[in-house]
C-alpha cells in the first residue's frame, strides 16, 4: 500500500451546488472520509461553483446538511476554513487567472475566437467523415505575426475569446489506478486543443481541479468512473507547472440493480437524493451502511457495519472493479436491520413524529395512557418497518382510521362473501362477548373453538377474521391487534360486516 501511505492523505470531496446530495456524490463523500479517517489523513469540502448558470440557491446547504446527518464530518471547507482557503471556486478565480496567464506568456495556451457555429460546423464535417470530433487549430500554418493580426481582426469583431490549452503531439498519459490498475490514455485520444478559460472569464472544471488540488496539498483523488476520461487533461496541467499529480482512484459506475443501467438522478426506479430518504424515515446509519457496499466488499460475509467499524476495515484494495448494483430490496433490508438496532426510546420518538406528521393524532392527545397504547401499537409493527414512514399505512387502517368495507378491494372481499361467514362472524361475536378478560391469548383461544366447532381451518378461517375485526388481510398477531383495539371496537367492526 505505498501509494497510500508514502505521502499524508489529504482527500477532498468537491461537489457542485447545481443539485441536492444524490447517492452517486454520496458515495464519493463517503469512500473519501473513510480514505481519510482510516489512514489519519484529512478530509477536505470544496465547492465548485463556478457554474453559475446551472447552481441553486440551496445546492451548497443541501450538501453540508446532509453530509452532517449522515455522519460524515470534515477538515476543512467554506465553513471551517484552514491555511489553503478559500474554499469556494467562485472566490479563487484571481489565482485561476494567474495561472492561466502564465501559460499564455509560456505559449502552453492561447487564445481562441472560433464561434460556436464554427465548431458545430466542423464536428458534423468530422462525423459525416466517421472522424471522431476533435477541435481543429485555428491558426495551423500561420507565422507568430499572422496570429496576431487574425486576433486583433476577432477582436475589431467583438468576437468572444476562450483560452485553449496546447496539447503535446503524442504523448502518452499513464497512472498506477488504485482501482483499476495501470491506465494509459495517449494526447491523440483528447480532442485536440482544449478550453481552460470561458469566454465569460471562469475556468472550465479539468483547469481549476488541478490548482485546487495542488495548492490544497491533495495526495489522493476517490472519484467516479466517468473521470478517467478527464485524467489525462489534468495530467497535462500538472506536467505544465511541474507539480506532483495526485494517486487517481477510479470507482466503478452504479447500475440500477432492476434495469441493469447507470444509475441516474432522473431514474424513476430510484430516490435519487438523501434528502427523500431522510422524509420517508430511513436512517442516516442505515445510508452510510448500505452506501459503502457500493463498490467496496469487507472481508467475510458480514454486512451490517458502524462508522467505526467500517473506518477500521476500509481497504482501498478492496474497491470493486465491477459495476456497483443499486438494490432497493437490500436498502430496506439494511435499514431494516438498523430500526432494530437503535434504542427502542429514539426509535419510538421517530415513530411518533411520523404519526403527528401524518396527522393520526396531535401532541396534546398524548396523554400518559395514550401514550402507552401508542407505544404498544409501535411494537407490533417494529420489526415489520424498512424506514420510519412505512409506520402509517401500517397502523392508520387498524387503529386510527378504519378502512370502509368498499375499500379493501376485490381480493379481501372474496373472503368475506363465502357462504358460512355470516355464521361463523356471528359465533364468534358470541365468544368474545362472553369472555371474561379480553386479551390476546384468550382471542387466539376462541379462534381454536371457532375452528373446531364450526369445522373451519386455515386460511378460510383467518382470513375472514382478521378482515372483519381489523379491516386488513395480513399483519401482526390478529389476537395482539384485537387487544389493542379493545372489545368493543373489535366487535363493532365484525357486525358492520354481518
């Protein structure tokens, strides 16, 4: 591992205020903090915002927020800043300039005033040629003094200009990948010339990532499979100025598990955003947990790991060559794992708010009394819940707002119309009538005399039951649910079905 530990780990993670924290930039976050964490290095926040266009007003606070619920702290950032601020793109454009201007006075960079009709132009002149697009040199044959003066006529025009990096003739761009291994990309495969500077004046990204990391003192960078084709541009930056490229570690990319495609912030087959997770009830240890399974396997079968845990055996070694799968079912099942985890007191707090939110009963409902049947109510379903939010269909039908006859569609109903229902409902109303406790061991005992005497077993015995009484086909121990809702509310849903 001398690629990890030869140099003080400084990794940073440098996302774009153009969106919320979505699952792909989580992980980034994650698998650099744990880099970070494990190897005692330092965790950096950056925010590239240089993009004004396409930024949001609270993309820079969705991403703090939720990095902050998740666990995951940092070092260093626009919010706590240290010796290699500032923080922000947006704030470093004069150090951009600078150095930008130094590849100008070294003739590593140039002006370009091609229009974008122009380029557009040439790249379909090179796709009819089945060429792949590449930009071509505007100034190819021209001596130093015709340059100028093709320039200064651009510039009578008013046209706008980019600054365009050189890019050396056939030089070949490799790095030791800590995912993939050796990568080697030649200058031909590039594109020709590229843009470092805007026409507005802002840097493009591949420009700016490199000062960043270099002025920040960066030793590793944990990105996206979708950079390795940025890798060389920003090579080409390092060789410039003569400074020490960072080690590149390239994470696979994250299928959708039930397409089988990349994984995508407008996938309806997903929640893309941590924010929608934190609505519907997931837990923040759950996320962490399941996220860093993408892409990364621990030694052995074991799954369901704490922040400590998995700072202590995080090993870049072990990061996947394979595409990640995204899986919803093996999300819920984490979480789910989690839910049984927390102390049973946090867990019923979340349980409660879920309940206020949804409108089933309002704080000053909750009594003592109240209280206490609430929480029984929780303990039934605890072990059911993948997220908090799954509380509310799960008990609002049973115990808060009983769902009609008309509404419990054709598949419930089937049950309720055979011929000896009516009899057995009405027997059955008799035996808990007569009961002297009304519990729910007493409810299953009269359940076993219902199936004896009237010669009615399995599921054509329960499930009419267990519809009548408490207006839904499956769920928790039906004597449990009856318990709860009392004598007399469970024999008044059984006669509205009589």
């Amino acid at each position: 591992m001398t690629e990890v530990t030869d140099k003080k780990v400084r990794v940073r993670y440098a996302p774009s205020p153009t969106g919320y924290l979505h699952i792909g930039n989580t992980r980034t976050a994650l698998f650099n903090w744990l880099f970070a964490r494990h190897f005692g290095g330092e965790f950096i926040v950056r925010i590239e915002d240089t993009d004004t266009s396409r930024n949001i007003e609270d993309g820079e606070e969705s991403q703090f927020d939720n990095l902050n619920w998740l666990g995951l702290d940092w070092d260093e950032s626009p919010r706590n800043p240290g010796k290699y601020g500032p923080y922000r793109q947006s704030e470093r454009l004069d150090i951009y300039k600078r150095y930008i201007q130094e590849l100008l006075d070294r003739d590593l960079a140039y002006y370009s005033y091609k229009t974008s009709e122009e380029l557009d132009a040439e790249r379909e002149a090179q796709v009819a040629a089945k060429q792949a697009p590449h930009y071509v040199y505007e100034y190819e044959g021209m001596s130093g003094e015709e340059i100028k003066a093709a320039q200064e006529a651009a510039q009578a025009k008013g046209l706008p200009a980019v600054v365009r990096f050189r890019v050396p003739k056939d030089k070949l761009y490799a790095w030791q990948d800590l995912v993939k291994g050796h990568v080697e990309i030649g200058s031909e495969q590039i594109g020709g010339d590229w843009v470092i500077q805007k026409a507005d004046g802002m840097p493009t990204y591949n420009f700016a990532v490199v000062v960043d990391d270099h002025l920040m003192e960066i030793s590793h960078v944990l990105r996206g499979d979708e950079h390795v084709s940025n890798t060389p541009k920003q090579l080409m930056i390092y060789d410039a100025f003569d400074w020490e490229a960072p080690v590149y570690g390239h994470m696979t990319l994250i299928l959708n598990a039930e397409t089988g495609k990349k994984l995508s912030k407008r996938d309806n087959n997903v929640i893309a955003f941590i924010s929608q997770y934190r609505s519907l009830g997931y837990l923040p240890e759950a996320m962490l947990n399941f996220i860093s399974l993408l892409g990364w396997s621990p030694v052995g079968e074991k799954e369901i790991f704490t922040k400590k845990q998995l700072i202590k055996m995080f090993d870049p070694e072990r990061l996947s060559k394979s595409p990640a799968k995204f899986d919803n079912k093996k999300l819920e099942w984490v979480n789910n794992q989690w839910v049984k985890k927390i102390d049973e007191g946090v867990l019923f707090d979340k349980l409660i708010t879920e309940l206020i939110d949804a409108k089933l009963i309002t704080p000053d409902e909750l009594t003592t009394e109240k209280l206490q049947w609430v929480r029984r109510v929780m303990a039934l379903h605890q072990d059911g819940i993948s997220y908090t939010s799954q509380i509310v269909p799960l008990v609002k039908p049973v115990f808060f707002d009983l769902t009609a006859k008309d509404d419990l569609g054709s598949d419930s109903m089937d049950w309720m119309e055979k011929d000896y229902v009516p009899s057995l409902l009405k027997r059955w109303i008799e035996m808990l009538e007569a009961m002297p406790v009304f519990d729910a061991g007493s409810i299953v005992a009269s359940i076993r005399s219902l199936q004896n005497e009237m010669d009615v077993k399995g599921r054509d015995l329960w499930m009419p039951l267990r519809i009548s009484a408490s207006r839904v086909n499956e769920g928790p121990n039906l004597g449990d649910v009856m318990e709860l809702l009392g004598r007399e509310a469970s024999i008044k849903n059984i006669k509205e079905f009589i």
